[in-house]
C-alpha cells in the first residue's frame, strides 16, 4: 500500500485515502470479517483568529511518516505496518480554501500516521491563507499507536496579514479594517 505524504482536512475526520484500514478473510465464501486500523491518529487543536491553510508534521530525528509500505495480518489478527527506508519524513493535511479558526473554540485538525515513536518529539508548522506560518515543536518523547488519538494540548494561532500592494493605513485600521501588526507596531 502507500500512505500518502499529503492528506485532505475533512471537519472531525480524514480526507480521501488517508486513514487505511485491513481486513483478512478465511477464504472467498467468508463475509464475516472485520477491518482493522493500520494508523493512528495525531489530532491537534487550534484555536484563534486566521484560516489555516496547511498544517505539516516531522519528527525531529527523522521519522519516516507516508510512502510505500507493506502490511502483514493474520485472519483476526493485528496488523504489522512496515514502511519503505526511502519513504517520505513529513506530512501534511492540506485544508483547501482555508479552515477558520475561532477564537473561544479550538477547531480539530487529524492527521492519520503509522504507528511511530517520536523519540525526540515532532514539529508542526501551521501556514495561514496570508502565508504566514508558525511552527511547534515538542522535544519529548510521544508515540503514535495504531487504533489510538495522540491528542495535543490547544495551541493559539494568530494570522498576521502582511501588507499588500494598495493598502492604505488611516485611523481605521488597514483599508478601514481592523488593524495589522507590522514590526511589532
């Protein structure tokens, strides 16, 4: 199989072909069998002002994350996923037109990974429809289980737009509207 290296964002859920699933029969006439998870979930939240556009993950020592991949199962067994050594290190969940985020609620983004442990944490850039971008990382250890959500604490995001050409400034803000930091003024 291959896992694809770019996901599509769906509200509480996965895109397309992003979270695969396995299931083995006894033979052609067996119907009763069940799929099982080859992923797990790393599921961030966001909250603040701006409308995401893409959100990428990498393991900070280099964790292979998407690629080809071969998977082993026994009929009602558990899946082993095993990904290729030239597979990709990063991911990312592409969110189209944007996501807007709230500033009192976080707004969930799940990204389907191969059970991997992050044995020096992982890194998250967030990139906004005005092309800012803003990155987290953590440095401990954390571990993607097959079956299981690895949620992370909520993070503010705040998109800061950069002047375009045209704008104005005047008492009102950018263009009569709300006001943009530039240069920390």
């Amino acid at each position: 199989i291959t896992l694809p290296s770019i996901q599509t964002y769906a509200p509480d859920s996965f895109g397309p072909n992003s979270f695969r699933m396995m299931a083995v029969s006894a033979n052609t006439d067996d119907a009763a069998f069940r799929f099982k998870n080859l992923c797990g979930v790393l599921k961030l939240q966001l909250q603040g002002e701006g409308i995401i556009k893409s959100i990428t993950i990498k393991g900070n020592s280099d964790e292979i994350l998407a690629g080809s991949a071969s998977v082993k199962m026994s009929r009602g067994g558990t899946p082993a996923l095993s990904l290729a050594s030239d597979g990709a290190k990063e991911v990312t969940l592409d969110c189209g037109k944007g996501v807007s985020l709230n500033a009192d609620t976080p707004t969930s983004f799940l990204l389907a990974l191969p059970p991997t442990v992050f044995t020096k944490g992982f890194t998250v850039t967030v990139t906004d429809t005005f092309g800012g971008a803003k990155g987290f990382t953590t440095t401990k250890e954390n571990t993607i289980i097959r079956s299981s959500i690895l949620r992370m604490p909520v993070k503010e995001y705040i998109a800061e737009r950069q002047p375009q050409e045209g704008d104005y400034i005047d008492e009102y803000g950018i263009n009569h509207g709300p006001g943009t930091v530039i240069s920390g003024v």
